[in-house]
C-alpha cells in the first residue's frame, strides 16, 4: 500500500463507528496481526500511550499466546491511533460499558475469521481498498523502513522472532526507491 493510500484510509478511521474499524487502525498504525487485536482490553493492555501485546484470539475469539514469544511487547501508539482510539472508547462505553475494544455489539468476541470476512466485504465498497488485514501490517512494517527506523526496532515492534523475516518478507520496495538509490551514485 502506498504512503498516501494508507494515508486516505487512516483519515478515514480518525473517528471509528464500530469495533472493526478500531481494529484496523491498530494494523495500519500499529502492525498488530489480526488475531492480537481482537483480544485487547482497554484497561489492561491499552494504555494511555501504547498498546500491550500478550495474547491472540484463537479461532473462537477467545484469548491464547502469541504467535512467539517475540509476540510479547508494548507498541507505542502514534497521536493519530492514540485519538482515533479514544474517539472509539468513548463511542464503544456508551454501547457496551466495560466490553474489551474489538467485540461484537453484543459484547461478545469477535472471530478471526468473521473479521476476515467483513473486512473482504467493506474493504473496498466502504474504504476504497481491495488490501487485505494483513497487508495493513505490512503497510505499517514498510512505511516505518522506508522512514529510516533501524530494522532491530521494526522487528520488535512487529513482533518478529528473526531480523530475517522483518527484512525479506515484510519491507517492500518501490521502484522509486530502487531509481533513488541508484540515483546516490
């Protein structure tokens, strides 16, 4: 996803309507996997500043490990996520007080595989996007290189056991970039 596509979508979550598109601001502006961000509580793993990794939703949408132990960290939260947040905490109390951020209006978890599904049928009539969840995070990885943050804290932040599996698998290169290197000669 291009810098100004993630952009586009990240104004138009500033002031989040439901508990999905909460969701999405923590893979667009955090890198969270889609399974870390359905188990987050407000109180426990969101602070004021950042966001507290320490489980994962299994495939019923209740609380398990992290994918590794490197799954286990404090994500800073930008002021952009850190309003659009709030913004959905305050919607979200008015709904469902004391629920955990991303449930169903009901309270209940969400699915991963329901998450999935939405996003498949809002992502691109609603957002303008055909990227899929995970291509956000990958969004999120990419954008944090390409603005010179040196790879070890992009590993940890994303979460990554190996250095490796940041650098080959989730930094992409644009040809604009290649030009400009290129162009340092």
């Amino acid at each position: 996803m291009s810098e100004e596509e993630a952009e586009r979508l990240a104004g138009m979550l500033a002031e989040p309507k439901c508990a999905q598109e909460a969701a999405i601001v923590l893979y667009l502006e955090a890198g969270l996997r889609r399974s870390e961000a359905l188990v987050l509580e407000w109180d426990k793993t969101l602070t004021d500043d950042e966001v507290i990794v320490d489980g994962s939703a299994d495939e019923s949408g209740e609380k398990g490990s992290t994918k590794t132990r490197a799954g286990v960290r404090a994500v800073p939260l930008s002021k952009r996520a850190k309003a659009s947040l709030e913004h959905w905490r305050k919607v979200q109390q008015s709904r469902c007080p004391g629920c955990s951020l991303v449930v169903s209006e009901d309270g209940t978890p969400i699915k991963p595989s329901s998450f999935t599904l939405w996003w498949r049928y809002h992502g691109e009539r609603d957002y303008g996007t055909d990227r899929t969840l995970h291509e956000l995070r990958h969004t999120f990885i990419t954008r944090l290189a390409r603005k010179g943050v040196q790879p070890r804290v992009v590993q940890e932040l994303a979460g990554h056991r190996n250095l490796s599996t940041t650098l080959s698998v989730y930094t992409h290169v644009s040809g604009e970039e290649k030009r400009n290197a290129v162009d340092l000669l």
